[in-house]
C-alpha cells in the first residue's frame, strides 16, 4: 500500500509539469515583474526591484503553502475530477485575458467553476475526451469545490500577511490637489499547486477515507497547479499595516467558508455548500472594494511637506540601504542643510560629493543621526525615492 502511495505522489507530481497553465503561471509572474519595472524606470527613473524577484516570489513561498495545504486534501481526501480541473484551468486563462492580477484569484476561479457546474446543460459534441469532461463537471460535488476554495482562501491570507508587504513597489499619483502623491503598490502572483485525488486509479477505498470518493472505487493523486493573484494599492498609511490587515481579513474569510463548507458536508445539508461557495465570492469582492474604498477616503500618507523629504522607496544595495533608511522616515536635514524639497537634497549632497549626514525622523517621530559614503558618478547617489511632481521628475529624481 506504501508504495502505491508513494508511486502515485511521484506520479502526479510529474502531471504538474505536463500542465500547460504551470508554464503560463510562470509567465505572467515574469510579467508582472517586468511591468512593474518597466513603470518604476519611467516614474523614477530606477527599478527597485529586479524582475527575478517576483518569479521567486512566486514560487517559492507559493509552493510551500501549497504543499502545507496539500497535506490537508490528500489526509481528507479531497476528489476532483478531471473535467473540473480543466475548467478551472480554463476560467484561469480566460480571467488572465482582463490583465487585472486580482482576479487571477481562487476565490474566482473555483466560484466560477462551480456556478458553472450547477447550470451547465448536458452536452453531447461526440468528441470522447470533451464529452467526458462535460459529465465529470456535471457530477462534481460542491462539498469538494467548497473546501477547496474555504483553504485556498486560508493560503491566501497567509501568504498576504506573511510575503504580501515585502518588496513592494513605490507609486506616483496626481492627488485631488493637483500635486503628485505617493503610494505603493504591492502585486503578487503566487503559484501554488495543491495534491487532489482523481476519481480513477490504483489506491483502493479504505474504511474511512477518502471523505469525499465520488463513488470511484479507486484514486489517483494530481499535483494541480493552482494561483492566487493579489493586488493592493497603499496611499494613506504605511504598506505593511495595510496590507497585513488585508491579509487577516481573507484569513478569517477562508476559515468561515471552511467551516460552513464542513458543516454542509457532514450534515449533507447542499444549501450550507452553495452559501459557503458565495459567501467565499462576495466576501472576497467586498473586502477588496472596502479597502479600496477606504484608501480612497483617507488622507495621502506620502506627500510634499513643507518641511523635510518623506522616504517613499529605498533602493537595494544603495547608501540609504546600507544606512538603515526606512519608507516612511522623513529626512530632515542633509550635510547641515534644512530640506524643504527634492531639489534642496540634491544641492546639499553636493556639500560633500563622497560622503553625507543626515537628521532622520523615524517611524516613531523621534531624531536620529545617520552618515555613510556615497558611490561616485552614480545617478543615483543616496538611494531614497521620492514624491515629486511630475514636471521635476527629470531633475535630480531618486537622490
């Protein structure tokens, strides 16, 4: 029995690497990075980030969570069969082509698939391999879609309060006053494929499980590749408060749809499964829309005061990182010199063109000192982005 397991694992972990949605997954996180700096070299005239960095993003963390909840479905044995895995393959492409990395979510995707399942008609195209698919959509439990969708919700809250506000990306903005203000943007495309049973195979049925058999009398193990895209846009307060209360927000979302998907099946009570499944729709539509709602309202985190430079980015590898530097700060005076905007850095760090002090407010408004040496003949001789308007953009931007 232990190597029929383990055989089977092998197996469908090699079935990953035959689906064509794992490649395109992989493509659009390349994408994603690629967009990404291609518009911080236009607003500040230096990428932040390098575009590998949001294909390591995407998978390495995406894998692990995946394999966590892997776990889950394979000890429940969570049975899809394999007309409803190209579906949902299918609703992933076709939600791909509105280019809004949002929706490239489960919450979507599986939702999608199983509205479709409810009130597709029988179709017979007498093509074998399509007529197939049509009947295993058709007899799909909602009890299997509900939990699949009740713990990928779980992974996505997960994965956006522990990698959602890493690395994320500094915006420019016309504000309501006309002048430009600051933001940051934090994208992810996380990849992770999730073992599901198949309705057909060499494990046999035992006494307890699989929980979810679809009548088979025997399984197979199919590592699914499967995708949560997230998107948040910050303007009035720090990135990683924002986006970590986002994160808990689908954290507790996925739990409750979990735990009504959970009820309905063990009470077999089929109403519980389809409010479980539109609750994990609408409730993932509504968060989204009330915190965008309240970004909207707020009042802009990162703008042109009259006194002193707020820290909008920090470039990797740069004095400002090596001096601790951190979004948010505010520097105050630069080489003796009081900074009221941009161009004021630029003239101060020329006091001393190798090396600069800085009078820095920290996160918890209190003074503190920092020094270090500048790069010679470097565009970009501090490291620090900041808000400017758009007409001085080409003037010492990102010093």
């Amino acid at each position: 029995m232990t190597d029929t397991f383990v055989s089977e694992l092998l197996h469908g972990m090699g079935l990953l690497f035959l689906h064509p949605l794992f490649y395109g997954f992989l493509f659009i996180a390349f994408l994603i990075g690629f967009k990404r700096v291609k518009r911080e070299r236009k607003e500040f005239k230096v990428k932040v980030h390098p575009v590998i960095d949001n294909l390591i993003l995407s998978v390495f963390p995406g894998i692990l969570i995946g394999l966590i909840g892997s776990i889950v479905f394979v000890v429940a044995g969570v049975t899809l069969p394999l007309g409803m895995i190209a579906l949902i393959g299918i609703i992933y492409v076709v939600l791909g082509l509105t280019f809004k990395t949002r929706f490239m979510a489960p919450a979507y995707a599986v939702s999608i698939a199983a509205i479709i399942g409810l009130v597709l008609p029988r179709v017979d195209t007498g093509v074998s391999f399509l007529d197939q698919w049509f009947k295993d959509i058709e007899k799909t439990p909602l009890d299997s879609l509900a939990v699949i969708l009740g713990v990928l919700l779980i992974q996505e809250g997960i994965l956006i309060v522990w990698k959602g506000s890493e690395r994320t990306s500094p915006r420019l903005f016309k504000g309501k006053r006309g002048h430009y203000v600051g933001g940051h943007e934090a994208t992810r495309f996380w990849i992770t494929p999730q073992f599901l049973l198949l309705p057909a195979g060499s494990i046999p049925v035992m006494d307890w499980w699989p929980l979810f058999p679809m009548g088979a009398i025997g399984f197979s193990f199919f590592l699914v590749p499967f995708a949560i895209g997230y998107r948040q846009l910050v303007t009035h307060t720090l990135p990683a408060e924002a986006i970590k209360h986002l994160g808990k927000q689908v954290l507790l979302l996925g739990v409750i749809v979990l735990a009504i998907a959970t009820a309905g099946h063990f009470f077999e009570l089929p109403l519980l499964l389809a409010i479980s499944i539109a609750a994990g729709l609408a409730g993932r539509e509504l968060i989204t829309l009330v915190t965008s709602q309240r970004d909207d309202t707020r009042p802009s985190y990162f703008v042109q005061r009259d006194k002193g430079l707020i820290i909008l980015g920090v470039v990797p590898g740069t004095p400002a990182a090596k001096m601790g530097l951190k979004i948010g700060e505010v520097i105050v005076k630069a080489n003796g010199v009081v900074l009221t905007q941009e161009t004021s850095l630029y003239r101060a760090l020329q006091v001393n063109a190798a090396y600069c002090k800085l009078e820095v407010l920290d996160l918890n408004g209190e003074v503190r000192f920092v020094q270090g040496s500048l790069y010679q003949n470097e565009h970009h001789q501090l490291g620090v982005l900041l808000v400017h308007d758009v007409v001085e953009k080409n003037r010492a931007v990102g010093n």
